[in-house]
C-alpha cells in the first residue's frame, strides 16, 4: 500500500472530528501534519484543542505543528503556511475541513450565520487552496482535498437549506474548477463525502444529538477513504466526487464496514447530497 511517510499534510479544522481521522491515518504513516484550527482552548461542548490533537498525532506516528488558524482571515492562513514551510521544508497536500453549518430555512437564517458559512466553506476554503498552490506546486505528489458532497444539483438538496446547500456547493465547485485550472501543474483537485451520516460534533450538537450519533458511522472511514486518495498519482487522479463507503468498498476491496458504525444494531443514517 502506498505510503504517506514524510509527506506534510496542512488540514483545516484538524482538531476533531473529520479532519482529526485524516490527520490521524496520515501520521500511522510517519506524515507530518499542520492542525489548523481555531480551538485553543478546551470548549465546554467540543471536544479537544489543537495541541490535544497534535499530542494524538504524534503519538500515533506522525508530527505535528498545531496553529491557530481562523481561515476567514488571510493573515492567520499564511502565518501557519510559514510555519509549515519552516518545520518541515513544504506542503505536499492540503485538506479542506473547516466548515461552518447551520440548516435554516431562508425565512430564518440569520444574515450573519449566511456570512459565517459562506465565509468559512467558501471563501476560506478557496482562500486555503490559493494560499497553499505555490508549495503544492513544488511538491512530487500534490493534493487538494475537500470535504464537500457531490454537485448534485438537484431541488431536494436546497430547498430545506438554500444558504447552506449554496456554501458546502461552493467547496465543490472549487473541486471542479481546480482539476482543470492544475492539471497541467500535475495538481490533483478532488472532493470527499460520506454515505452516512459521522459521528462529530456537528452532528451531536446541532442535528440530532444521541440518537443519530447512534446510527451513524466513526470518522475513522473517512480517514482511511482521504489516505486512499491521497496516496493516488495525482497525475491520474483529480476531478472525481468520492463518497466513503465507494472508496472502500470498490478501491480498497473492503467487504465488512460494520466496524466504522457507532452502534452495528442500529440501522444507518444517510448524509446529505447522497
């Protein structure tokens, strides 16, 4: 199996969750990882800081450079790429994790939560890719990652939530556009999403608490699904709209993932977009 071994990962929102398990298959590896993320400081309803998951990563095999980083703002991005480039000598793949969610309606969503979303998911997630290009540039293998869902542009997947459907979108057209504006620079440009729905903290705190972490999957399948793409020739691989369990399942060869769900007697929870 391919290998992530020195490679340096710069991943948004890789405090937790999603962007944790990635950092955390990447550094079993022997990969270097960039935690760039907000949380410096213990949250009374989330779960592990950047330095927390620095610690884990290291422990598993990797190093780590914890920053905090805020991707709304262009300053906090670069200072944490300067970082990078001065520990570990270059960027070989960057990850978009950060998001921001909220599922209301346009009646109800507040102005300033429209904002937040589009100025995460969106801008900083093209913020990101644009400030990290001149290292991926230089890099062997180079990846840009997104975890944002098909474009299935279909009425179901925006009529419940038009803001939020309009910002996770945004991250994939980024995806669309980048596979054909890098492909010449041998830049791979590609999006992952889940079947089901990850037992985060998004999901605990702000879509169905207990009993739908229950019937939800461990973000362990979504770090072995991005180490799969990652280790890709990026040359041959860009463009493409993964989902998890496909990747498993159809690449990888995997026959049981029943060891990714958080409860295996509880039925599933499918994700959006899917």
């Amino acid at each position: 199996m391919a290998s992530l071994e020195g490679k340096t990962l710069f991943i948004t929102g890789a405090s937790r969750g999603i962007g944790k398990a990635i950092a955390l298959r990447a550094a079993q590896d022997g990969a270097n990882v960039v935690v760039a993320a907000k949380t410096a400081e213990p949250h009374p309803k989330l779960e592990g800081t950047i330095y927390t998951a620095a610690e884990e990563i290291e422990k598993a095999g990797g190093k780590a450079l914890p920053c905090v980083v805020d991707i709304r703002f262009e300053e906090k991005i670069q200072a944490a790429i300067d970082q990078a480039i001065e520990k570990f000598g270059g960027i070989d793949i960057c990850v978009n994790n950060a998001s921001a969610i909220n599922l209301a309606d346009t009646a109800s969503v507040s102005m300033k939560r429209f904002d937040l979303m589009h100025s995460v998911n969106l801008r900083g997630t093209f913020l990101t890719g644009k400030l990290c290009l001149p290292h991926l540039k230089q890099a062997e293998n180079p990846h840009i990652l997104n975890l944002s869902p098909p474009l299935n542009m279909e009425e179901r997947w925006f009529a419940p939530h038009v803001a939020y459907t309009m910002a996770k979108f945004g991250m994939s057209m980024c995806v669309l556009g980048w596979a054909g504006e890098l492909r010449d620079a041998g830049i791979a440009a590609n999006a992952l999403w889940p079947k089901t729905t990850i037992a985060t903290a998004a999901v605990n705190n702000l879509l169905g608490g207990d009993a739908l972490m229950k019937r939800s999957r461990t973000p362990e399948i979504m770090g072995d699904a991005a180490h799969w793409i990652l280790t890709q020739p990026s040359r041959e691989c860009s463009g493409n709209f993964f989902i998890d369990e496909d990747i498993l399942m159809e690449k990888m060869g995997v026959k049981d993932l029943t060891k990714y769900a958080v409860d295996p007697s509880q039925d599933l929870q499918a994700d959006f977009f899917v």
